[in-house]
C-alpha cells in the first residue's frame, strides 16, 4: 500500500489574491477574510499549509514529460506518417513564448513558490515556543526546500537564468511585477534555500512522501554540476550515494523488475516521487491539477481498448539502442526457457524490457498478456512505447484503474540514485578518474545484465573491451547511459543534458543522419503471429527505402532549425511580457 500525503489538500487550496484601489482601502480590514496572524496560529495550521505546497506539485505542467521528450531527443509525436499536431512546434523547434506549455509551466512553478512561501511567512510568525520545537525547523526546511526547487527548475530551464525571484508573498498588487533577477542573484538564492534543507531536513522521514536531507543533496550537486564545479557537486553526491543513513542502495537482482512498477513505490533507490491516487476525489475533472490522480499514463499507453492515445513514444534511436543492448552472458537472469528443456537468452535485455515495449520482447507480461506482441500489433508506425507510467503491470486497460484511463494513480518517479551514479561518473570523467567512473557505470549496467564497458576487473561478467578515453567516455555517458537509464525522469532532464554539454544542434544533426527501417516479426510460441512492419532496424530497407511506414527518418527539422539563442532555454512567458510592469518599463 501506498503511503498517502492526502490529508488537507483539498480544504486548503491557499492561493490568495490582492486587490488595491486605494490607499485607505489597504487599511481596511476585510471580516471575511483570515489574516495570516489569526491562522497560523500553530504548527498544526503551518502544517496543513505546507500540504497544499506538496499538493501544488501534482500539477503535470511542472514536468510536462510530453513536451520534454518531444523537445529533446528522446520521443517521436505518435505515428510518423500522422504526428500529433500539438507536439509539431516543439518536435520541430517552433516554439516561442505564446505556447500555452511555456505559460503553464511558469505558472505552475511559482504557485509552488507561492504556497512555500506562506508557510514560511506563517513559520516566521509564531512565537518563540514554536520556533524551539523539531518540527518548526523540520517544516520551514521543507518550505524552503520547495522554494529553492522551483527557482533552480525557472532558473535552469528559463532565458538564460534570468527569472523573478520572489522570496515572499505579494502584499498589494503592485507587487506581483517584479522585474528579473539576473541568474546568479536566482542561483545564489536557491542554493541559500536549499542549502538550509540539506542542514535541516532529517536523513529519512517518517511519511515516504515527504523530503528528506538526501533530495536536497542531490539537487545541490546537480546544480553544481550544471555550472561544470565537479568538485563541488561531488561532495553532495558522495554523501548521497554513501550516507547509509539516507537508506539509498540500487535495486539488484530480480528486484529491477520493481522500478516503475506499483509494487516499487517508494522503493530503496527512490530519491524523489509524486505521490499520486487513483481512489481519491475521482469526481475531479480530468484537467484539474490539482487531482490526485495522473494522466501520464493516457498519454503514453497504447491505443484502442488500452484506453491510451500514446501521444509521445520512444524515437528510433532511442528504441534501437535499448533493444540491442550486449547482454552479460555470465548473468542467469538472461537465460530463459527455450520450450525443449533447455536455455536461451532472452530475447532483449532487462534495461530494454523495463523501459520500453517492443515487438521482440517475448518474456516481459504487458497489460496482463504474457507479451506485448500478443495484444498489440505495434503497426502504423508505433514500433515502442514507453513504460513507466503506465499500469501495465496490474491492469489490462487503463480503464480499470478508475474506469478511465485519464485517471491514474501510478507514482512518478522524478529522481533515483541511478541518476546520482551517473552524475558522480561524470565528475569523476570530467576530473580524470576514468577508471572510477567506469566502475559507476558499470554498476548500474551490471544490475540490468548487461555487458560492462571497459576492460575486464576480475569480476564474474562479460566487458566490452573497450579502452575509453576522456572524450569517448564523456560521449558513452551522453549518448547511452544517461538517455537509456533516465529517460522521461528528471526535470528538462535530458534538454537540459544536451544544453550544458552544447551538443543540442550536433546532436540532431547526428541523428538525422541515421537510417531505420521496419521490417516484419513473427512471434515465438504454438501460435505464432506475423505483425508487419513492426521492429525497427538499422540502415536501408531492402524491401523499399522510400515508403515512409518502412523507413524512418527523424530529426531532420530539427536539425535544420535548432538555434541556441533560440531553443537551449524556454523563453518568458508572454503573459508574462505583457502584463508584469517592470518588464515593460
């Protein structure tokens, strides 16, 4: 079962509004109104506000994995003949700032700095008593953490870093416009903020929902290393990765098969979750953000009687890298039964079958079918879709977990110590410690069974018997590791990855360049099924290189268009541009 943070949320929705017509009217009392000295009163009221802070961050457009995948390298827009028009813009690289994601976002992130910063006013306002108790510094730890979150996601994801900082609620209207802050004013603020979670958070809290002194760290040492301090950023992950009081340690063994599973909520390499529900408030309207439940997994599951509209999927690469992934033949885990009594590898790798599904994939259970390939034909071009945030593991249609498959409880994971392995490789890659950054690696590759890079180190597993350099590590990392292991995680994650590399226009440019083609699959077993034009290959198709449902060809808009000044950040918001009066002046 789930731990629940649901209690409250729906009672105090917070979100003020401040109106002023004249001097005099601000110093009126309105008697329908609760001042903030009458309710946080206590730490109780701080608490409950502190709630509706957790519940802000339900809203999907903080996130926004479908914008995000189309935006950066990881996801085609559905069919590649009929792509979903509303992802075209950034698919494409048209987007500007009218685009309604670009304004919802912003929003969304400061009604989180919003609502932290009441319970922090509230924090600051009681007496002396509260400010001796646990729980008070436990509290305003949390709201500063979520205030630092928001101005780090705004300042690394926003014109350049130059955002409004706004370290405190409005009191009149003429402070809503607040002119920007320059990036490092917004860098040294939220590092203040997160700087004092990390002191003050305790190492693990008692609600799994809650955050804890090991998030913070780990979004200090991303920080650090988006701005290349690898030093830095490798204290705060070291403490991560080693604090044994934080209770982190990857999932091993057969216990991968729990990542984004349900049963894996919460699980030991969990840094970071959205704590969703499918059997609360279920009368919420689909687009309400605040709701308990999640609509990624409509977004992303597959069509028809799945009850999906699988409006993002893996891009080809994406999938071809996953399924051809060498696997470690000295792991039991890839030996499966061949029907004879004897043994044979499985068909794609475990990385592979937790990530994605796919034709080929004889052995994983899908919608509760003992393959994929059993129940949906992967035809019209949609050769993979993603996994994790679907219910693929305990339900046969997104329609049975609330009778609509709008409304999903799946947890999304946001972060994992496997980003936190990979981080600290990068630092030990861009400082010279190609051997430790190697071991990293391969740690994380080794629990998937797949084959190590590098030279053999004595240990029981296959190696590729490769010689890495600084560079050709530097480009594994980039290319296979962090996409494969983390896509759809993270905040801009992998935008953000290409940015601060500045690879993002090679990058598309590399992948217009490569050539993939469908060819037809049979399935295994006593009943064997042909599903046409449904793996993807690399290269020319020797059936027919030009028709466009065989071969396929990605990116190349992309490649054409991108600009950095343009694409590396969002731009403001133009409601934004328009109605804030300092940034018009």
């Amino acid at each position: 079962m789930k731990t629940r943070f649901i209690y409250f949320i729906g009672m105090i929705l917070m979100t003020s509004s401040f109106v002023s017509c004249s001097d005099e009217a601000l110093e009126e009392s309105n008697p329908n109104s609760v001042s903030a000295d009458i309710y946080w009163s206590n730490l109780e009221e701080t608490n409950a506000t502190l709630t509706s802070v957790y519940g802000a961050m339900y809203n999907h457009y903080i996130f926004g994995f479908d914008v995000e995948a189309w935006r950066s390298d990881l996801a085609f827009p559905k069919s590649r003949t009929n792509p979903y028009t509303k992802a075209t813009p950034w698919y494409e690289k048209t987007f500007n700032n009218s685009l309604v994601d670009v304004t919802r976002k912003w929003d969304a992130l400061y009604q989180v700095i919003w609502r932290a910063n009441q319970v922090i006013e509230g924090l600051e306002g009681l007496d002396g008593e509260f400010k001796s108790n646990d729980r008070w510094t436990i509290q305003m730890a949390e709201a500063r953490f979520f205030r630092g979150l928001c101005h780090f996601y705004l300042h690394s994801e926003y014109n350049g870093g130059s955002v409004i900082l706004r370290d405190k609620v409005p009191a009149g209207a003429e402070e809503f416009s607040k002119p920007l802050s320059t990036p490092k004013e917004v860098k040294d603020f939220f590092r203040a903020d997160l700087e004092y979670a990390y002191q003050n958070l305790p190492a693990q809290q008692e609600q799994k929902t809650r955050v804890s002194a090991g998030l913070a760290a780990t979004i200090l040492g991303k920080s650090y290393l988006y701005e290349k301090d690898y030093t830095t950023a490798m204290t705060y992950l070291s403490d991560v990765i080693n604090n044994t009081e934080y209770g982190y340690s990857l999932l091993t063994g057969n216990n991968v098969s729990k990542l984004f599973h349900s049963e894996g909520d919460f699980n030991s390499e969990s840094i970071f979750e959205i704590n969703y529900a499918s059997e609360h408030q279920l009368e919420d309207l689909n687009w309400d953000e605040e709701s308990f439940f999640s609509r990624w997994a409509r977004f992303s599951a597959p069509t028809g009687s799945f009850q999906g509209s699988a409006y993002f999927v893996p891009a080809a690469w994406l999938t071809h890298a996953y399924s051809n992934e060498n696997l470690d033949s000295n792991d039991a885990r890839n030996y499966v039964d061949d029907g004879s009594g004897g043994s044979m590898l499985r068909s794609v790798p475990l990385r592979a079958a937790q990530m994605i599904a796919i034709v080929n994939d004889e052995e994983s259970e899908y919608y509760l079918s003992p393959a994929a390939n059993t129940v949906f034909n992967f035809g019209g071009t949609i050769f993979s879709l993603f996994k994790k945030f679907t219910n693929h593991d305990i339900a046969s249609s997104e329609a049975d977990i609330a009778a609509t498959g709008w409304k999903s409880g799946k947890n999304v994971v946001v972060y994992r110590l496997a980003d936190v392995y990979l981080m600290y490789a990068e630092c030990l890659t861009e400082t010279g410690d190609l051997d430790g950054a190697i071991s990293y690696i391969n740690e994380i590759r080794q629990r998937w069974g797949v084959e190590s890079i590098g030279l053999p180190d004595g240990s029981n597993h296959d190696f590729n018997l490769v010689v890495y350099t600084q560079e050709t590590l530097r480009k594994h990392l980039q290319e296979v590791e962090r996409p494969l292991e983390l896509s759809l995680e993270g905040f801009s994650e992998r935008s953000i990855d290409l940015r601060r590399w500045g690879i993002s226009k090679q990058r598309f440019e590399d992948l217009t360049a490569l050539d993939f083609y469908l060819d037809n699959y049979t399935t295994l077993g006593d009943e064997p099924v042909n599903r046409n034009k449904s793996r993807i290959m690399s290269g020319i198709s020797p059936v027919d290189p030009t028709d466009p449902t065989i071969q396929i060809k990605e990116y190349e808009q992309a490649a054409a268009r991108y600009n950095s000044e343009l694409h590396d950040y969002l731009p403001l918001p133009l409601s934004e541009v328009l109605y804030n009066q300092e940034l018009n002046n």
